[in-house]
C-alpha cells in the first residue's frame, strides 16, 4: 500500500524546516568534521571519519527523501465546511465500551513520527472515522477483530491566515 501524498500545513513546515536544517547546518557541519578527519591520514582506522563519513550518507539520504517527497506532497488546510465531521486534520476524542479513552488527530503518513497522539491517515482507525460525527458508532477492524469506537468529541486547529 502506497503512502497518502497529504500533509497539514504544520506537518509541510515541519518537513521543509527539518530539510533546511539538515542542508544549511547539518551538512556543512558533518562535511566539515570528514575533510577534518580525512586530513589526520589513514583513514582505515580512523574512528572520527568513518563516524561521520556514515553519518553524512545518512544525511544525504535524508535531504533526497524530503526533497522527492515535499515535491508530490499536498497539503490540506481546515475548511469551515469540514466542521462536525472527522476529515484530514482533525482531532478526534473516541471512547469503548470498556471506557477505553483515546485522543488523536489524523494526518498524513509523514507527520506520525515522534508522536503518540497522531495517527495517519492510513490507519484503519482513521479510515473507519473519515466522515463520522459526535456519537456515531466506528467499527475498526484490528487483528483480534472488529472493535467498536464513539465519537466524543471532533475538533480542528485554528486555520492560520
């Protein structure tokens, strides 16, 4: 399954400034530090250069990924029509019948990293959600089964602007 090319104007930010760093500052820093160790001779054994001689091919990876990736992306801003209804960027308060309590908001599949309360848009959960409002009842289907989720409660960010 491919990856879904949207991302909220937060997620594209947060992507284009993790590219920035990493081409403005990570980069020249790491560059730096190999021609530094490369200049103390053998190179074979030298700890410091293959250090970051991996490190900048990481980078480098990276930078390709983002570049490729912040090129197909498309971001998705709230529209007011979306109130009262789970779409893309929205934050969701759901709860089970065990009184299981989750809070979260659905965004693209690059944005999840580094965080507990998003989930992406390709998450069974969220597609069971997508169009549901307050108190309807969401079937998610999970490896031990069909679980059975109400809505509490449906929010979005303010749209900056």
């Amino acid at each position: 399954m491919s990856k879904t090319e949207l991302v909220t104007r937060e997620g594209y930010e947060a992507l284009q400034q993790e590219l920035n760093h990493l081409w403005r500052e990570k980069r020249p820093d790491t560059t730096a530090k190999v021609a530094w160790a490369a200049s103390l001779g053998d190179r074979s054994e030298n700890a410091d250069y293959k250090y970051n001689k991996q490190l900048l091919r990481e980078i480098d990876r990276r930078i390709r990924y983002l570049r490729k990736r912040l090129e197909v992306i498309k971001v998705v801003d709230y529209a007011p029509q979306q109130e009262g209804r789970v779409f893309f960027g929205a934050w969701v308060a759901i709860e089970n019948s065990e009184g299981e309590q989750l809070t979260f908001r659905i965004v693209g599949p690059d944005e999840i990293y580094g965080r507990n309360d998003y989930i992406s848009i390709d998450a069974p959960m969220a597609r069971a959600l997508i169009k549901k409002q307050i108190d309807d009842e969401v079937q998610v289907p999970t490896p031990t089964g069909i679980k059975e989720w109400w809505i509490n409660k449906i929010w979005y960010p303010q749209a900056k602007g």
